[in-house]
C-alpha cells in the first residue's frame, strides 16, 4: 500500500518530511475521494500517476501542469529515498571495507526542497521555475541553468508510460537513482561499483584500446560479445552480467574453431579474466583517474580449493545503454513496418473474402470506405449500417473488426519472431524449452503495449472518443494512399 500523503510531502536531505501546501491543495482538487484515503492501492497509485504525468506534461494552464509536476516530484522524493536506504547499501555494502550509510547519498539526489513550482517546454527537454508570486498574465518561466536542475523533475523528464517495456513509474525512478552521477562517483570513489568481468567483455573495443590485445585475443572477444549481447539482447535482461551458461560457453568456443582457435574452456575463460582485468583498469582510469580494484586471479591450480576472486557489485546497465536503444530503435522500426504491411495484406484479403461471399459481395468494394467511416470519421457500425441501408448485425459482420484486429495482430507477431529469429541467429541458441516459449511471450507483450490494446479498447469505447491508436493511425495511412491510387 502506498501513502496517500506522499503526494504532498516532500522527503529532504536531513531524512525528515516537509508538507507542501499546493501540493496538498490540488491533489484534493483532482481526486476528492481518494484524497480522503490514508493509502492507495496499487491500481489507485498507478491511475493517479498516469492523470499527473498528463497534466505535467500536456495540460494547457501552465500552473496546472506545475502543481501536478509538484505532487509528482513529492512522490519520486519518496522512491529516491527507498533506493538510498534499501536497494543501493544492499547491493554496494557487500563489498565495501568501510560501509557507508544511505545517508551518504541523499544529499546527492534529494536536491528538490518543494518550495519552486517547475514546468517543461514543449519537448520536454528544459526546465523552467514558474514565479508563483507573480499574476498568470505577467508571470515568465525562467530556464533553470545546466547543473542546477531538479533530479526529480529530471527522472520525469525520461519518464515515458507509454514505452514498450511498460516499466513502472517506481522502477524508473530506482533505475535513474542508482545511475545517477553522483551516486557513481560516490561509489567509485569507495572503490565500488566496478563492473563485472562480464559487463566489461560487452565493451566494443576499438581504437587505441584493440591495440593492448592480441589478433587472437581479439577474435575471443569478438566470439564472446556475438554470443553473450545477443541472448542479452534478445532477452531484454537489465540485471547484472553474470557468468555465461554451458550452452554459451560451447557456442563461443565453437566460433573460435572456426577461426581455427583451438583452446580450451578452462584457456577460454582465462583469457577471458586477463582481457577483462586489461579493460577495467582502463574503465577505472578514465572514471576516476586511478585504478581502486581488486586483482584478477587466475586460477591455474588444480586445487579446488582456491579462492576465487571477489567480484564488486555492479548494476550493469549503463555499459549496455546504447545497444539496448540500437535494440529498440530496431524493433520499433520493424514493428511500425510489419504492422502497416500486415494490415494492408488482411485488408486487401477481406476484400477478396467478401467479393467471394453471396451474402456480402455487393458490399466489397465498399469495405475501404467503410473503415474510413470507421476509423476516420468516427462513426459507428450502427451509424455505417444506416448509411448503407442495412442493419447493425449485418454491418458488425461484414467488418469483424475483432477478428480483423486478431489477425494482424496473430500475424505481426509471426513476422517478427521470424526476423529477430533471423538476424540474431537465435536458431543456434541452446535448446531451452522455455527460451522460444519466453520470447513469444514477449514479443506479444510488446505487440501489445505498441498498439493492439489501444486499438483493442478503441472498439468499445464511447463515440465521442477519436480512435488515434497506432492501428487507427495506420489504417488512416493505407486508405489515403488507396485514395491517391484511385
């Protein structure tokens, strides 16, 4: 249960609270009833962030998207704290000499007192202070300079709800603390926060850096990374790198013979710790300008015995940023051309099912029309059947628009599966029955969150709401190229 009251309060420095009357103010205004509720459910949480965001973000009064801007950044004030005091000493402390204390790191994050109303400009790149003292006709937002942003309204700055992956607002804003700048260097300063060997072997070596290896080394390298980021990528894993799995270690070695690299696993993973160690000293030393780490050991006895070498605890993610947005960019571009191509396809096809239909093949030529009455001049399948003198029944039958929506959707997913089957080689993945079970899941996920719930919701909504999913859009897209052709 969240606290209602985290809304209005804001979490300082010094670990106390400080209540913001404006806050507390227009959050009754917005939601009277829940308001008056000491805790929020999960779904109430949810609701109210989606409403805030929007009016943060969209809304055309500019003190009403600051007020909502301010209840918002009370909330991530909270979260920001539970990170400092929970989730980073959990991870980090195992392996500090000297633990550090969460508060340590408020300070460095908990920059945002309350007390200035704040907007963004249009693309949501810049922050503004909004003069609350002054009349709305005279008041004019100054820009907050580069360095002196509010982390808070930053981490709502790259908050999107829309994204595929869906993440909550709560995993954005413990994702965002534990990369905070601050926080990294507070870390590497301690000595902590290195990556894992594994994070660092994801590392594109280029440059002056190729130079500290060998060809060979290089070619090991090389085998690891095609193998180790592909299933990352594939999975969409965020957490830490951790050590490959038998299935991977045999594909890797496999590519090396045929570089005809003979090695063993024992050599293989070896040469792994050396290049790793190489690369960390040179990610310590541009990070902080030295190199606090702990020495690789390589274990060449046959002593099971030995100690291994202690890992730091590290949250990979930032070395994996940019592949993960290539990733995305990707699937993004490839679902918006698979989409439109599928829905031409189904479109065209229900053409010919009607045309061959004794019941319904008057109304063929007219299906494309019809959808533009649909999806573009907002009309009902009752409003439609009017129009063409027949009735809803028969009307909702010729459309099926929720079997027109299963198909592409059934379709699209099909498509999809087949191309990152095909360019991230996934054939040759080790075979894990719930591995193709897990990506099918997801890919529908993602299917799902990009259009067809929207489009899915567009079918029972009331009139009055324009239908503007993705689908509705694309639909609107081929009938004005169908027109052009015409």
């Amino acid at each position: 249960m969240i606290s209602t009251s985290n809304y209005w309060k804001v979490r300082l420095p010094s670990v106390s609270n400080r209540e913001i009357d404006r806050a507390k103010e227009f959050f009754k205004l917005q939601f009277p009833d829940l308001s008056q509720k000491t805790t929020l459910s999960a779904e109430e949480n949810k609701d109210i962030q989606r409403e805030l965001w929007q009016m943060f973000r969209f809304a055309d009064d500019v003190y009403q998207r600051a007020y909502a801007g301010l209840c918002l950044r009370c909330y991530v004030s909270h979260r920001i704290f539970l990170t400092c005091q929970q989730h980073i000493p959990r991870i980090y402390n195992i392996g500090a000499e000297k633990p550090f204390s969460y508060t340590d790191l408020l300070p460095l994050v908990l920059n945002d007192h309350g007390k200035t109303l704040v907007i963004l400009d249009s693309e949501g790149e810049t922050q503004y202070i909004l003069n609350h003292h002054l009349n709305h006709h005279d008041s004019t937002p100054q820009p907050i300079s580069i360095g002196g942003e509010f982390f808070s309204v930053r981490i709502l700055q790259k908050f999107k709800p829309n994204l595929a992956n869906n993440e909550s607002l709560d995993n954005w804003i413990r994702r965002l603390t534990c990369q905070n700048e601050n926080i990294k260097s507070f870390l590497w300063d301690l000595g902590l926060a290195t990556p894992t060997d594994w994070a660092l072997l994801c590392k594109t070596v280029t440059g002056p850096l190729s130079q500290l290896f060998s060809p060979e080394q290089l070619d090991i390298i090389q085998a690891f990374q095609t193998v180790y980021q592909r299933d990352r990528r594939i999975t969409r894993q965020q957490e830490r790198c951790s050590e490959p799995t038998q299935s991977q270690w045999q594909e890797i070695l496999g590519l090396l013979q045929q570089k005809n690299i003979a090695i063993s696993l024992r050599e293989l993973i070896s040469d792994l710790k050396h290049i790793a160690e190489i690369l960390r000293q040179d990610w310590l030393s541009r990070k902080t300008g030295s190199t606090k780490t702990l020495p690789i050991i390589e274990n060449n006895s046959d002593d099971s015995t030995n100690n291994k070498t202690p890992e730091l605890p590290y949250l990979d993610r930032d070395l994996e940023d940019v592949e993960l947005e290539n990733f995305e960019i990707f699937c993004n571009e490839l679902f918006k051309q698979t989409l439109y191509q599928i829905i031409t396809e189904v479109i065209q096809e229900r053409i010919e099912e009607l045309k061959k239909s004794r019941a319904y093949s008057n109304f063929a030529q007219r299906y494309p029309e019809g959808l533009r009455l649909y999806y573009q001049e907002n009309l009902s399948l009752g409003e439609i059947g009017k129009q063409w003198g027949i009735e809803w029944s028969k009307a909702r039958r010729i459309f099926q628009l929720g079997d027109f929506l299963d198909i592409i959707q059934c379709r699209t997913e099909e498509v999809l599966l087949n191309e990152l089957r095909n360019k991230y080689q996934l054939t040759q993945i080790h075979n894990d029955p719930d591995y193709l079970k897990n990506l099918v899941e997801s890919i529908r996920e993602f299917a799902l969150s990009q259009a067809f719930k929207e489009a899915e919701a567009e079918l029972v909504a009331s009139k009055k709401q324009v239908k503007n999913s993705l689908i509705a859009q694309m639909i609107r897209t081929y009938l004005s190229h169908l027109h052009h052709l015409v």
